[in-house]
C-alpha cells in the first residue's frame, strides 16, 4: 500500500488552519484541535494494523508563515515481517517564518524478521521554531523478540535557511553490527533523538543546561549542540518512557 499525506496550513489572523489536506489509506486526518495558546494539533489516523513489505508511505507538512502546528498520529507504527522485502517511508516537512512546528509521533516498533528504510527531509527558516523526534523500539520485548529484525534505516536531515544543521543516520542491523555489545545499545533496547531549534537562545541554552541525570535504569538523556540548535540522544527500555521524556521538554519550548 502506497499511503499518502500531504497537509499545508495558514494562519487567517487569529489561528493556524487548514489550507490544503489530502490523503490516501491508509492516512487519515481530522480537522484540528486547539490548546489555550492556540497550537492547532493534527493527528494522524491509520487504517492498517501496521506496515508490511512493499508498502511507501509519504508524509508532506508545510507549515505557513506565523502558524503553529503540533503533528503526531494515533500511537505506536508497527513494522510487520516483511519476509524478504523492504517497506519504505519518507517524511519531508517546511516551516516557513516565524512557524512553528511540533512533530513527535510515537515509538516505531519493529517486528521479527522486518526491513524498513525511512528518509526525512525538513527545511526552515532562522525565524522559525522546530520540535522534532523520532523513537525506535527494536522488536517486541516482552515477546523475546528483542533486535530479532533483520535491518532498520532512518537517515534525517535539518536544514535552516537551506543550511544542514542536523544529520541523524541510524541503522540497526543486528547480523552486521555488534548491537549487543558495549558502544551500540550499552544494554538498553530503545533508542531516539529530539531536534530543537528555536529563535529564542535563552531557551535554546536553557534546554541544553538543563540536568537530565535521573535513575541509571531509567531514560538516559544526552544533549550536544549542533551548530544553531540542540540534539538530544536517548536510550532506555521503554518506548513510551524517553516519549514522555521528549513531551516533557518540549511542553518546556510550546509556550
């Protein structure tokens, strides 16, 4: 299945809208719901239980000058065996001036035996404002399939004013690499990052000093500067653990 979305938002002076959507199964998206400070929150629904070999699925955002737009879907995206085959998807998303765009969806859990490659692409601009992450969970633990997939790809690139702030390349490929071993996964079984760019340097700098030590078998944090925003790294045993980690900062950000 060959799922499609594309979303363009404007901001009619008072609130972000919509200005174009469309999408093909198995994407679906409601109209959006509005917080206190006016961030208009899309969800994305699907219609499959996951995906499987030969699916492509591609996610369009452009986001209009002076919008803010939060962007996340329905729970956790499930990677089925795909038996030999390889399922694909690629996310580009454009921020225009002074936007401002959350993109957290949920964990991506890997199945047994899955192969999967993932490529974003996201452009804005020095005025705007970017929240971005990505979670992976390398196979159903609880279900002893831990690191049983066969190759995981994501390679993400951030530009700003067309410029690469960020390039985040992650393969898990556990009959290529010693993923076991210390200086990969370090006994964790999930791993993430978060992107923060934001205009306001004082709450650039205050995200990156903040103290992210915690419980050793809880959610490890880590976070470096690239050279105009913020990377922070994760590694825990719980998906939804480093996600309420990364909400937690950027609810912090989405003032």
């Amino acid at each position: 299945m060959n799922g499609k979305l594309s979303l363009s938002t404007a901001f009619d002076g008072q609130k972000t809208v919509t200005e174009d959507l469309y999408f093909a199964p198995p994407f679906k998206v409601y109209s959006p719901f509005y917080d206190d400070k006016w961030w208009a929150k899309y969800i994305s629904m699907c219609g499959s239980a996951g995906v499987l070999a030969g699916d492509e699925n591609e996610i369009k955002l452009f986001v209009g000058e002076n919008c803010k737009v939060i962007f996340t879907d329905q729970g956790y995206q499930k990677l089925f065996n795909t038996n030999g085959g390889v399922s694909k998807q690629s996310i580009k998303l454009v921020v225009r001036k002074n936007a401002r765009l959350c993109y957290m969806p949920h964990p991506i859990m890997t199945f047994t035996g899955c192969e999967h490659i993932s490529t974003g692409k996201v452009n804005i601009t020095e005025s705007s404002e970017l929240i971005f992450s990505e979670i992976y969970c390398c196979g159903r633990t609880a279900m002893g399939e831990e690191f049983g997939l066969k190759r995981f790809r994501s390679r993400t690139e951030i530009a700003i004013d067309g410029r690469a702030d960020f390039i985040d390349n992650t393969l898990i490929d556990p009959d290529a690499l010693p993923i076991r071993q210390k200086g990969f996964f370090e006994g964790f079984t999930h791993t993430g990052f978060m992107y923060i760019y934001t205009p306001d340097k004082t709450m650039l700098e205050s995200i990156y000093q903040a103290d992210y030590t915690g419980d050793p078998d809880g959610v490890q944090l880590c976070a470096t500067h690239t050279e105009r925003g913020i990377a922070i790294r994760a590694l825990g045993r719980s998906g939804e653990e480093i996600y309420d980690a990364f909400q937690s900062i950027a609810e912090k950000i989405r003032t």
